[in-house]
C-alpha cells in the first residue's frame, strides 16, 4: 500500500482539477489565503477536491502554484496552479486553520499504452477541434498530448472529469476520452443542423 500523507491542505471546489491542467484561482477566504501563503513559503502542493451538493469527492488532484498572478490591497490574491497528481482523501483532519487531511497519493496500474486507441483519441480531438474553432491542433503538440490534457481542453463536465481522475490506467482514460469525443462530435454535427434549419426557415439545403 502506498504511504499515507498527513496535514495535506485540500481546497474544497465546485470544479475538478486534471493533472498538466492549468486552473486560474481567486483566493479571498481568510482560511485558503493562510493556507496558499504557507504553500508558496515551503513550495509545498495542496489538493482540489470537488465539492457538489456539499459531498466531498474521494479522489481530488494535487496542484502546485504556477505564479501569483495579482495580489490585491485588501489580501486577496489570484494565482494559477498547475495539476500535479490524483490522490485519494482517506481521512478529513481539524487542528489546521484551514481544510486538511490524510492523503494516499495514487499511480497508474502498470500495463502498456494502446497506441491504437490513443492515435483514435487525437484523430478525433483533432477533428472536434477543427469543427468548433475552423482552425487546426499543433501537430507537434498534438502527437505527446494523453487523455488528461485533452480532457483538460473540452467542457466534457465535472462528472466526467471526475470519473476520468478516478481511473487508474490510461488505457480507460482513453477509451473514455473516446466516448466522450463521440457524443461531443454528435452533439456539434446537431447544433449545426440546427442552426443550417434556422438559417434556411426549417429546410435542409444540400445544394
């Protein structure tokens, strides 16, 4: 079993970090800008964990602070953190002047990458991509991108980037980026039609 972490600052939220993904924060709470100052201070991470309909997930995501993009007069800051790891919450601890608790960090399971279905991933992110934005992905950036940071580029929604925090291979993580680029193309292909219909006072016009 993996060690166990204790003291680990948590940051309760209505979103759900991805590791490699980059999340703009405003930090106005007494509690969370003691807690971020102590990060900054001993270059230490804390963890996001979703927060909806005041349940605290079981896994959240590990981040560390990227920059400080502003600090106000009043105390307040804004700053950008960086997703690092998934972690699973396997106690909540008091005694902190900010949320705390005992953490596992977790890993993949050891298996190798389907190359197949990867490349199917990025031919399709590729495709949704060109669709919604009439412009092309980085080739180059495109080629080294896994399944988080494609999912960290999509409004797939909480629960889904959920269920893909709490997978523990890749190859899921795929397979589930793949369903979820599916229904997005579908959903696309439709608001087209849709606003082809408008356009055309309800009649399709293919020539």
């Amino acid at each position: 079993m993996s060690q166990l972490t204790d003291a680990f600052p948590l940051f309760p939220l209505g979103l759900v970090a991805l590791p490699g993904e980059l999340v703009p924060l405003h930090i106005f709470e007494a509690r969370y800008l003691t807690m971020i100052e102590r990060c900054l201070q001993e270059e230490c991470e804390f963890g996001i964990v979703w927060l909806a309909d005041d349940d605290l997930a079981e896994v959240g995501c590990a981040c560390e602070i990227e920059n400080v993009l502003e600090r106000l007069d009043d105390g307040r800051l804004n700053i950008l953190v960086r997703g690092t790891r998934p972690f699973r919450l396997v106690a909540r601890e008091d005694g902190l002047p900010y949320p705390a608790g005992t953490v596992e960090f977790v890993r993949d399971d050891d298996e190798p990458l389907d190359e197949s279905a990867a490349a199917r991933v990025r031919e399709l992110y590729a495709e949704l991509v060109e669709q919604a934005t009439d412009s092309e992905p980085d080739p180059a950036r495109l080629a080294t991108m896994d399944a988080y940071e494609i999912a960290a580029t999509v409004d797939f929604g909480l629960d889904a980037k959920q269920g893909l925090l709490e997978l523990r291979s890749e190859n899921a993580r795929l397979r589930q980026v793949l369903r979820l680029l599916r229904a997005a193309l579908k959903r696309l292909e439709f608001v087209e039609l849709a606003q082809a219909r408008a356009r055309s006072n309800g009649q399709i016009r293919f020539g």
